[in-house]
C-alpha cells in the first residue's frame, strides 16, 4: 500500500490534459492516498453529491482500506495478523478477505509468480517497511527470508485469517492499490452515473464515456526513468487497467542495478529484459495483480498465460537498440 512496489504507468489521460474544455457535467477530484496520489473524473447527474462532499466519501473509503490492508500502519488488519507471535489467527473484514482470495487464485493460475507472502523477502532486500540494507543480502539470509513465505502456511477460516507458521508475513501492495480502485468505482456506481475514470497512482478503471461522447484516451508510458515520453494510446470503455514496471523503483550496488520486483520463487530481483507489463481486466485488482506477476515471469510466459487466460495484456522489452512491444491477441481490438 504506502510501500511503493509498483512503478506507475504515466496514466496521461488525454481527458485531464484539456481540462479547461470540460463540459461543466464533468467533476474532477484529486487527492493521496496509499502513499500516492489519485485523480477521478466523473459524469455528473442528480444523484451525485457536490463535489466536496462526494471526495469526503471517497477520502473515507479510500482511508478505510488503508486501515485494512497497509503494511505500513501498524494497528491495520493485516498488520495485526503479520504481528502476531505465534500459530494463530485474527478476524479480518470482507474486504481484506475479498483481496486474499483473488491473490490465491492468481497465485495459481500464475504458478507461484504472484505470493503475497514475499513480504520476509521485500523487507530483506529493502523495498518494504523495514530500513534497506546497505548490502545485498546473502544467499543464507534469502534462503532464511523464503523460509518464511509460502501460501500453503496461509489459512482462510471463516472471517479469520490463520497463520501456520508463525514468521508468516503477508503483503498485498501487488494488488490492494487496484481493490481501491474497484473501490472507489463501485461507490460511483451506487450513483448511477453514465461514466467515470478513477486512477490510483496508475491503476484505472474506466466506465462508459467522457461527457462529449468520446471514449476515455489513456497514455501508457515508455519505460524510462523520466516516465514522459508516450508508447501507446489505448480508447476504452468500462474497463480496468493495471500497469508493473521495474524501471522507476530499484537501488544499486556497485553499479548493479537490483529491482522491486521480487521472484517469490527465486528470492532474487528480476532479471530479465521486461520491462513493463499492461493487464486489462474488468477488475483493476485481477489487471494489478497479472500485471505484477508477470513482470515476475516475464515476456514468454506472460504471453502463454495470456493466450491461455484471454488476457488483453501490453508488454514492453528494453533491448539493446530501444524497446520492442508485444501485444495478445485480446489485446489488438484496443490498438489505434
């Protein structure tokens, strides 16, 4: 969550950039949270609150998931289930219980490349809360930190989350940033309105069209540290997109270069040449949740997943002589 595991696509949502010709049906918010920022856009009707009272309900939900999923807030749920000393468990909200569920099943579906139980690792090599290391960690301290990860130590009993091994340490920043935003869509759609795009720090779901009609125009990003040179423009409609990256997020040591992305099964950083991967789903928490595994995977198998899945999935190679774009085929239709 406040931890930063994922590298932000440049969400240049073409709508924002002429701002200044907005229909006045158009509400615009914007905001932090989740140790980023957000920014929504939304069709405006009868049954929306005023603007001011519609981003107070938003900051209290989006403050909500916080409470329930950071690493970062030692009395949130998950932080009082990774606490807890011993072979026990704790009660949890249907939120949480929600998130967990769908991180199993695209642990399985990825072969293991997405584990919300890496958290031992990414403290180890220092993306997480804890301090980094002024050291790359050694092979007995990986083999130490994997020791305590593995879902199969993980137990859901009811409303209760249940660790078998008492070191386990869960960690959902690869997919509770796209819950909020399914969040904070489904709170728009009580309302009833004809359109919205929500975007957390990257992470956007989109809901019919802009108010002239059009379709909602997303920029995603080169894969360059900078992030403000644009790869591709997509047009959707009701539709959710995620984007992971190694190239923003990452230290160095003696002039390696260690990303975020960590290989649960491995318990090393990515090292190969993907860049960045786009998942789109109906769901911005499954689209966060593929596009983190596979930056794990890689190109590849994050294709064959793909064509196995129907994933609509973007993925960008850094090579030598610049970078090469692969598309699936569920992709395509969304291409201009």
């Amino acid at each position: 969550m406040v931890n930063l595991l994922r590298s932000v696509i440049f969400m240049a949502v073409i709508s924002l950039i002429t701002a200044c010709s907005q229909p006045e049906t158009t509400v615009q918010l914007a905001g932090k949270t989740m140790g980023t920022t957000y920014h929504i856009t939304v069709i405006a009707n009868a049954q929306l609150p005023e603007a001011n009272l519609l981003q107070t309900e938003i900051d209290m939900a989006l403050e909500i998931v916080n409470n329930q999923m950071s690493t970062y807030r030692p009395n949130s749920e998950l932080s009082r289930f990774n606490q807890l000393q011993i072979r026990q468990g704790t009660e949890v909200s249907a939120d949480t219980l929600t998130v967990v569920n769908e991180a199993i099943r695209l642990y399985e579906v990825t072969n293991g490349a997405l584990d919300i139980t890496i958290g031992p690792l990414i403290n180890l090599w220092g993306f997480g809360p804890d301090k980094r290391p002024t050291t790359s960690p050694s092979l007995e301290a990986i083999e130490a930190a994997k020791a305590k990860t593995g879902l199969s130590e993980l137990t859901i009993d009811g409303n209760r989350l249940v660790k078998d091994n008492a070191d386990l340490y869960v960690d959902l920043s690869s997919i509770a940033k796209g819950f909020g935003v399914d969040k904070i869509a489904s709170l728009l759609d009580k309302y009833q309105v004809s359109g919205y795009l929500v975007e957390i720090g990257g992470e956007i779901s989109v809901k019919g069209h802009k108010a002239d009609g059009s379709k909602w125009r997303i920029a995603v990003e080169k894969p360059t540290e900078d992030g403000q040179e644009v790869q591709q423009v997509i047009e959707l409609d009701t539709m959710a997109l995620a984007t992971s990256g190694d190239y923003r997020i990452y230290h160095e040591e003696n002039g390696e270069r260690f990303s975020h992305l960590i290989d649960p099964r491995s318990g090393y950083p990515i090292k190969h040449k993907l860049a960045s991967a786009t998942v789109l789903h109906k769901s911005s928490m499954t689209a966060d949740g593929y596009a983190t595994a596979m930056m794990v995977l890689g190109t590849e198998a994050s294709l064959a997943l793909a064509k196995e899945q129907n994933l609509a999935i973007m993925l960008i190679e850094k090579q030598e002589q610049g970078y090469q774009v692969y598309y699936s085929e569920a992709f395509k239709p969304y291409l201009n």
